[in-house]
C-alpha cells in the first residue's frame, strides 16, 4: 500500500530543531511566501476533481469501523474487560450492588459521574431485580452511549461557492498541525484541492512541520520566516485559495491558552482578515483537544472554544489513551459537535466522527 504510517512520523521529524527559513520577524503581508510543493501527490490531481464537488463524503462501513476499534483498543481493554469481570458466573443480579460496580467500571473510561450516571440508571430501569446476561447489558450500555452522543453538524462546513475556510486552533501540542495534515489527507482523497497556512509563525520548526505535510500530500502551503504576523499568513493563504480556486483553505495557528489574552486578540485578528475576503468566512473553527490530557484539562478547553468562535471538534490522540470514554463528557460539555478523531500519527489515522460506530468500537469488536 502506497499510504506512509510509519511510527517515525513526519510530525516527529519536523519537530527536530529548526534548520530551514531564516529566523528574522518580519510583519509585511507581502514577505509569506507561497510555496508549491515539488513533491508528487499521491492523491488524485486537482484538475480530475469535479466541477461542483459534492460535499466530502464520510467514509461509512468496515473501513471506518475497524479503524475506530483498532484506536479504542487500549479504552475498549480496559472497559470491556471491567465489565465482563462483573460476570463471574453466567448471569448476574441486577441490585445496587451491581450497579454500583458497573458504574466504578464506567468512569475508569474518564467519562465522567454525568454519562456514568445516565448508563446506570438506564441498566437499573430495565433490568433491576433481574439476572441478565453480559451480552444484554453490554447491549443496554452500547445503545445509551449512541444516544448520548447523536450530534447534529457533524458533517464538514462546505462553502456554497468559493474555498471553505477552516481555521485550527488549540492548546499547544493538543495535536493541531497533525491533524491538518490528517485531515488534508482525508480532502485529497476526497478529490478536493486545497491550499494551507502556516499560521503558527511562533516557531519555525511549526512551519517545517507543516511544509513536510504539504508535500507528502501534494498541496500549496502559504507561509512566511518564523515571527511574521500570523493575520498576514491567514490573509495570503485566502487570497491564494481563491486565486487557485481551491475548495478549501486550512490555516494552522500556535497552541494558546484562553488566559494569553494577547494571543486570543490575535485570534481575533486572523478571524477579522479572513473575512475581510471572504464574508462567511472562517467556516469552521476547529478545536484539537487531546484525549490523553484528561477530563479536567479538556472541560478547560470550554471557554476557549466559546471566546474563538470555535464550531467542531477534533479529538486527537485516541489511539493513545484508555480512556476514550471522555468522548461522553466532550458531548455532554461543549455545544459543539464532534467532527473528527485522531486515532494515531499517520496520515490515515482519522476518521470522521460517527456516534454509532465509536460507541460499538467502545465495547464490541
Ligand atoms: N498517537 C497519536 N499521536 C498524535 C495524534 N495527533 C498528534 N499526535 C502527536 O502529538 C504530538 C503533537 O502534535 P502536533 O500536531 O505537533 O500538535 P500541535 O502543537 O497542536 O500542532 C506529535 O508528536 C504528534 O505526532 C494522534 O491522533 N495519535
Ligand atoms: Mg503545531
């Protein structure tokens, strides 16, 4: 197979110190470069993209299926095997007891007292005072959790005409610039053209990073010298998307914290130049949150997505933690839906958020 996942990722050797563009800030729009990549793409070319592309199909079935439960693996361990522990023999009583057992079990998953609480009541609703099978009660919790986590706009922002503009924010190494070239990827694949910023000027070594992507992928990246006014990136990748008629223009930013009120005006800033070109636009303002930070650090994360505007979800890193469950409190917390989820380094690990295929990998499979 032609796709690279190798465990040595281009994230991991763009993150060696920086070697490339001189390090000299320089605030004039004019001096980003927009840089063609000379590498082949390995996605089908632009000009064989339809006209008037349909928006980007989730990919459904198998594929996607074995994907998500091959990144839960390590929460599905834990939580499968908790709950069958509750199974010594072949059926069991349902009593508080039990309940109270299965509920521990649950929040070891960092789902939160919330979600555990709901699962519980709903397995105490329908079976209390009876004895039931591991595979029935398996059966309640799976059903419960798709329902807590059907979502509405789940799906993509596609502009009616023009570039999509997707703007990509977050704390630092939450997993933003993998997850652009990720989702790139899932684009190319897609048969959209697209071009990416360079909007984290903050280290050079971000923009190499980023660049190694665009290459790998096949696509332009607009960047400028480490320290260049990352509106003025913003602003030069729209301007090249439009003058190349891309479908889509993803703009990377430097991790930021909702406290850096500096940095949350520069936020504001970008949002403003942006639109100054495109009225509508960003059209989405993705948040990458770290599954394997805990719930604390990503309930955290909530007013930062309210004060950037933030419209979906990407949840990186699944693959790296036991406990996926935190899917659950994301929902529950951010009015926000989830659109993605990273499931490890390579430029394949990520599907399209599907509440009823993750709630299967979360204990099936
Ligand atoms: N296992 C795993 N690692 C990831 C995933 N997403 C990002 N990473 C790693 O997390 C680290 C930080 O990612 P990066 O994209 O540079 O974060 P940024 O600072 O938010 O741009 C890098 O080592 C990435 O390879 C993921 O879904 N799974
Ligand atoms: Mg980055």
């Amino acid at each position: 197979m032609a796709f690279w996942r190798s465990k040595k990722s281009a994230a991991d050797t763009a993150a060696a110190p920086a070697t490339g563009p001189a390090n000299t800030p320089v605030n004039d729009p004019e001096s980003a470069t927009s840089v063609p990549s000379d590498s082949p793409p390995p996605a089908p070319e632009p000009e064989s993209a339809p006209a008037n592309p349909e928006p980007a199909e989730k990919p459904k079935g198998g594929g996607v299926f074995s994907k998500i439960t091959g990144g839960l693996q390590k929460t599905r361990r834990v939580l499968g095997t908790d709950i069958r522990d509750l199974f010594k023999s072949a059926g069991r009583l349902v009593d508080d007891e039990f309940l109270d057992e299965l509920f521990a079990r649950l929040i070891r998953t960092d789902m939160g007292t919330k979600p555990a609480n709901l699962i519980r009541d709903e397995v105490a609703k329908k079976y209390r005072g009876r004895v039931v099978e591991l595979e029935e009660v398996i059966q309640t919790i799976t059903e419960e959790i798709r329902s807590q986590l059907r979502q509405d706009d789940g799906d993509l922002a596609k502009a009616k005409s023009g570039p999509t503009v997707i703007l990509v924010v977050g704390v630092n190494g939450s997993g933003k610039t993998t997850s652009i070239g990720k989702l790139s990827h899932y684009l190319r694949a897609a048969r959209y053209s697209l071009v990416l910023g360079a909007g984290d000027t903050f280290r050079a070594a971000a923009v190499e990073q980023l660049t190694i992507w665009s290459e790998r992928i096949g696509c332009e990246i607009v960047k400028g010298n480490k320290g260049v006014d990352p509106a003025s990136i913003a602003y030069q990748t729209v301007e090249k998307a439009l003058e190349i008629k891309a479908d889509y223009a993803i703009i990377d930013t430097a991790g930021r914290l909702q406290t850096q009120k500096n940095l949350m005006q520069e936020l504001q800033k970008i949002r403003r130049v942006i639109e100054k070109k495109i009225p509508g636009a960003p059209h989405e303002v993705l948040l990458v949150l770290d599954a394997t930070a805990g719930q604390n650090a990503i309930s955290q994360a909530k007013g930062f997505s309210e004060a950037a505007g933030c419209t979906g979800i990407v949840l990186a890193k699944l693959d790296g933690s036991a406990k996926g469950g935190v899917v659950l409190p994301i929902r529950d917390q951010f009015q926000l839906p989830v659109k993605f989820v990273g499931l490890g380094e390579g430029m394949q690990d990520m599907a399209a958020f599907d509440p009823d295929s993750f709630a299967d990998a979360l204990l099936k499979g």
